[in-house]
C-alpha cells in the first residue's frame, strides 16, 4: 500500500508523528490560549461587562465566517479529494466533519443555531446574512478560505480546538450574565463539545460517533507528517505561527474598536494605531 | 429556434451611455476619497512623504508590495477565463482584457511590471532569497486572499470595482520620489514606481491595475450592459471599500512593527 510504504521511506512511525504534533500543538494552544483568554474582549466577555453591542458585532461578523468557512471546507473535500482517495482514513474522516456541520443538530446543521442565537440577540438572520463584514474579518476570512484552496497541508489547523475552548467560556457567561438561556447559546455548547472533545456524539443526523473536530486537525498533521508530506520543523512552525493568531486578534481589536459605544474609534482611526 | 419553454430571466436594465459614464466617474472618486483618506494621510504614508520612513520600514513595505503586485498580477490574469462568457458576447471588453493581460504581463519587458518591482525591491537591499520565500504577515495575506477570491468568486461588476488603479497612482509617486531622493535607487530599478505614478494621467496601458481610462470603460460597459449583478451580501462599493481599507491595515502593521 503506497501510505505504508512513504511512511518507511521517511522513517518515523505513527507513534513518533503523534508525540511531535501532540507537543507542537499542545505548545502552540499554550500561546495562543494566552493571547486569545487575556485579550480585554475575553477578558470583559469573562467579567459580564463587554457590552451588548460587541457581541452583537462579533455575531454579525462571524454568521458568514462560518457559512464561508464551513462551504470552503467541503469544496477542499472536492479539491483534494484524488489525493485523499488514496488516504480513505483521512476521506472518511473528512466526511465525517462535513457530514456533521451540514446535519447536526438537525437540518441546516450547526449553521442554524447562529440564527436561534442571533434572535436572542435581537438580531434577524436576514440582518446577520446582509451584514457587510469589518475588513479586518473580510482580509482574515478571505486568508482562511484561499489558503484551503491553495495549500497543501489540507486545512490543518489549531483553530477548531482553540476555538472550542473559547467556545465554552462564551456559552457559560452568556447564560450567566447576559440572560440567554442554554438553549439560546447552544451553538457556543455545540463547539465547546465538537471541537475541544476528543470524541463528538453526533447523534441522529449522522448514525456514529465520530472524532473531535479540534483532535481531527491532530490526526490529519500525524497522517501529513506519515506520509512525508511535511517536514517536523516545518509542522511544529506552521502551527506556532497560527498561534500567534494575528488576523483574529486584529477582528478582535476591530470588533471593540467599532462596536464599544464608550471606547470605540473611527474607522479610519481604526487603521492607524 | 426559439424555446418553448417561457423561462427567461428579468431584462437586465442597461443605462445610456452618459448615465453610464457618470456612475463609473463616482464610483472612481469615491475610491479616489477612500485612498485619500485611508492612504495619503495614513502615519506611514505621510513618514515616506516626509522621507523619515526607516530603511527596514521600506524594505518591508516595498517587498509586501511585491508579495501583494506578482499575486495580483497572476490573478488578473485568470480574468480572461473566468469571465469568457461576458467576453464572448462583448468583444470590446474582451479586447479589453486581452490589452490590458498582455501588457501587464509584457511590458516594458517579459514579465511585466512584477519584475520591475523585483529589480526596485532587489536595490532596496533585500536578497533574491528573500524575494523567493518572502515572510508573510497577516495583514498581506489577507490582502492578497481577498483578491484572489474576489477574482475566483466575485461578479464581473464586484470585480471591476475593486481594481485601485488610478487611486494607486498619488502613492507610487510618493515611492517614485522616496526611491530616487531619499534611498538612492535610480531608473531602471524605479520604474515600476514610475510607471505606476502616471496610472490617473495615461489612457492605457495600465494592466492589472488599470489606469483611470481603462477602469472608468469597464465600469461604464458595466452599468451600459446592465452587468451589475452583485453577490447577496456585497456591492460594487464594498469591493472598492475593501480593497483600500485592507491596503490600509497593511500599512497599520508597519506602523506598529516599526513603531513609526
């Protein structure tokens, strides 16, 4: 089988490609944990004081970041897929996720829980579909997207499961400070559960259980390490650079900048400092 | 033959040519207003004008151009393919695009502008290694995903109003000038900066970013033909908007990495 046999040309079993990319993505969720949790966004969010209309902002912004990102992922699943027909564990694996976001937690899929949380925003998904998104999420999304469709290294990345664990500080202090109810912020328990876990119940929509979507991103840097299709070095940097989470921060920073009804600044202010 | 079947779409509604003509001249000056502000009068800008931009400032910024001007480039020259239906039912504008690829990719030598601008980045100091396996930050790549999915994705009018063209032409004057004065870097290695300075003032030859003729005729054929079709959440406005805000970002991040 042609897998096994690159696997011995370059020498390193699965056992030693799970110990680098387990380090090197436990490195790299440190740093960026560090810098996402300690941003005053996180921090206010945390606290119960980031007022309303940032995280409006942050909800009009993100509604396409995920349709974008979520329909991106499933044409790389298009792109890629001569390659991955010869990589089944990875085709299924990949399916699996698509399936998953597309028809969990019913039709629609994670996509509609954005709405059920936008209404208890106050916000209507056809205010949060027409929303013109800030540049700093335009030029980060469009980063994201056109890498899935231009790299090599088949969409792995730390963010599912960094964002998994932000996820779940969203989903406590919305319902602890901010009124919603569980069934409100289900989308923010939805991605705690499927993206930080190393195992994600699916349910009814797609008949298995299958695996995590942060620890998918795990698997797939052991299988690209496996198959030569990177270096270690250049794993471990790829990884540490995205922990450095500059565009998200910049959308962050955009975010309180534009929507903070105290301390917001123009937006021409916005690109100078 | 005719169909049977009665499944024609709306009637795209096309404007005379003066109407045309007037909303390709404001939708060029609001781009013109939004590089006014955003660009001419950004920190950055205003140190290369005031020839006080550190020598790492330039550097970097001139070889993101370079990253942003190769990528953008190759893009523009995707155009031709992705729109082949408007061009095939529209000869002028296919002319068009074929003009403005060839010179673009041609002009004034085999590799057209991208290789100028390595040449005015090379007498800047930075090595051909570099030049090869640029570091690239997320201010940039941002900018360059966002044309290449405006390019990959975007509606022929979406995509015609997000070329900077004649908007670019006051900056590259100042780096036209910044170049020869302030770094010592003489023609030819200038002459991207050069030839781009005259992008409001010359009728063609503009290439991938067009000069002010050219984009004004593709808009103009644009609102003639009724080509204004736009994607559900995005305007020929918001391509323009994004295209000099996200330049504008770029030129923030070396604000903050240079401490200007």
């Amino acid at each position: 089988m042609a897998v096994s046999e690159t696997r011995e040309q370059k020498g390193l079993n699965r056992k030693e490609c799970w110990k680098i990319v387990n380090e090197a993505f436990d490195e790299a969720l440190r740093i960026a944990q560090d810098r996402l949790f300690d941003h005053p966004f996180t921090r206010e969010l945390k606290a119960g004081t980031l007022p309303i209309e940032c995280i409006r902002g942050w909800l009009l912004n993100s509604y396409a970041w995920a349709l974008e990102i979520n329909s991106s992922a499933a044409y790389k699943y298009y792109l890629f897929n001569d390659l991955l027909s010869q990589k089944v564990d990875l085709l299924a694996m990949l399916a699996d996720k698509r399936g998953d976001e597309y028809a969990t937690p019913g039709r629609g899929g994670h996509q509609r829980t954005m709405d059920v949380l936008g209404k208890a925003l106050g916000l209507s998904p056809k205010e949060m579909q027409e929303y013109h998104q800030l540049p700093a999420m335009r030029g980060m999304l469009d980063m994201i997207v056109w890498g899935n469709e231009s790299s090599q290294r088949l969409g792995m990345s730390l963010a599912e499961e960094l964002l998994g664990h932000w996820c779940g500080l969203w989903f406590e202090s919305l319902v602890k400070h901010y009124g919603l109810t569980e069934a409100d912020a289900f989308y923010f328990h939805l991605h705690a559960e499927a993206d930080s876990q190393s195992d994600h119940q699916s349910g009814d929509s797609i008949g298995h259980e299958i695996m995590g979507h942060g620890q998918s991103h795990r698997y797939l840097a052991v299988r690209i390490l496996e198959d030569g299709l990177m270096e270690p070095e250049e794993m471990k940097q790829t990884v540490l650079r995205q922990a450095g989470l500059d565009g998200y921060l910049n959308f962050l920073d955009a975010l309180y900048d534009t929507y903070h009804p105290t301390k917001g600044i123009s937006d021409v202010e916005q690109t100078r400092r | 033959m005719s169909s049977r079947l009665d499944v024609s779409m709306p009637q795209r509604v096309r404007l005379p040519e003066p109407e045309a003509e007037a909303k390709a001249a404001t939708l060029l000056q609001f781009t013109d207003e939004l590089v006014a502000a955003y660009i001419m009068d950004h920190p950055f800008t205003k140190r290369l004008e005031a020839g006080n931009l550190p020598m790492e400032a330039a550097q970097a910024a001139c070889l993101d151009w370079y990253g942003l001007h190769r990528k953008l480039a190759a893009s523009f020259a995707r155009l031709y393919h992705r729109f082949i239906q408007v061009c095939r039912s529209h000869t002028d504008i296919e002319e068009e695009f074929l003009e403005r690829i060839s010179h673009e990719l041609t002009r004034p030598k085999a590799g057209g502008r991208t290789l100028l601008l390595r040449d005015s980045v090379k007498a800047l100091g930075i090595s051909e290694g570099t030049l090869n396996n640029p570091p690239q930050g997320s201010d940039l790549r941002g900018f360059v995903a966002f044309f290449g999915r405006l390019h990959s994705e975007g509606t022929f009018a979406e995509v015609v109003a997000g070329q900077l063209g004649s908007a670019f032409a006051p900056y590259a004057r100042l780096w036209h000038e910044a170049l020869k004065n302030k770094y010592g870097v003489a023609d030819p290695a200038n002459l991207y900066w050069e030839l781009n300075s005259r992008l409001d003032q010359e009728k063609v030859g503009g290439g991938a970013l067009g000069t002010r003729a050219e984009n004004a005729y593709m808009i103009r054929r644009v609102f003639e033909e009724g080509l204004t079709e736009s994607r559900y959440n995005w305007s020929m406005e918001y391509s323009a908007e994004m295209a000099v805000k996200l330049w504008a970002y770029m030129l923030r991040g070396y604000v903050r990495r240079f401490k200007l």
